[in-house]
C-alpha cells in the first residue's frame, strides 16, 4: 500500500485520506512492543471472524483499540499546540490539501 506523510508528521495520507499516524515521541522499544501487540490483534480478529466467535471478535476489538490509542493513532492527540484532529478526514477537505495537490504527498508506502 503507497502512502504519504504529511509534514508535520501527524497523519498518513491513504487513498486520500488522513490517517493520524504513531506518536514519533514513543521510545522504539515502546512502539515496537505496541506494534506487536497491535499486529497480534488483528490476527485474533481475524480468527474470531473466520470461526463467528462473537465473544473472541470483541475482545480482539478491544485490544486492536488499546494498542491503537497506546500508539497515539487513537483516543487523545500526541501534538500539543492545540490544532484539531483530522483523522479520517479526506485530505482535499484539510489544511493540507496545498500541499498534497503539489504532489509532495505521493511517497511513502
């Protein structure tokens, strides 16, 4: 999948959309150890959907979340200047839409 950093590093630009993206001031073996407990709960998510075990889906949701605000990519922002989250909005909506059309934004992946 290609996508793009924004410049201030906040969101991922997928398929023209922002996606707030992992707290960059998380120490490596911090986000790494998240990250695998992110990848793990995807799996169980999907081996809770594969076999329709509804209890096991909800657990894996919750721990995909947990990962996911313990990453910074949910729940409250990592930045502290007080600009507003723009996660999944589409990026021609936002202030980054210059700079996207520029083609600045087409790296990445």
């Amino acid at each position: 999948m290609t996508y793009s950093l924004t410049p201030d590093g906040r969101y991922l630009v997928v398929r023209g959309r922002l996606w707030r993206a992992a707290n960059p001031g998380l120490a490596p073996e911090v986000r790494e150890a998240w990250v695998r407990r992110l990848m793990a709960a995807r799996r169980a998510v999907g081996q809770a959907r594969r076999s329709g075990n509804h209890e096991a889906l909800a657990r894996a949701g919750k721990a995909v979340d947990e990962a996911k605000v313990a990453l910074g990519e949910r729940g409250p922002v990592w930045w502290d200047d007080g600009a507003p989250d723009l996660n999944r909005h589409l990026v021609k909506n936002s202030p980054y839409a210059a700079w996207f059309e520029r083609g600045d934004g087409e790296s990445g992946g």
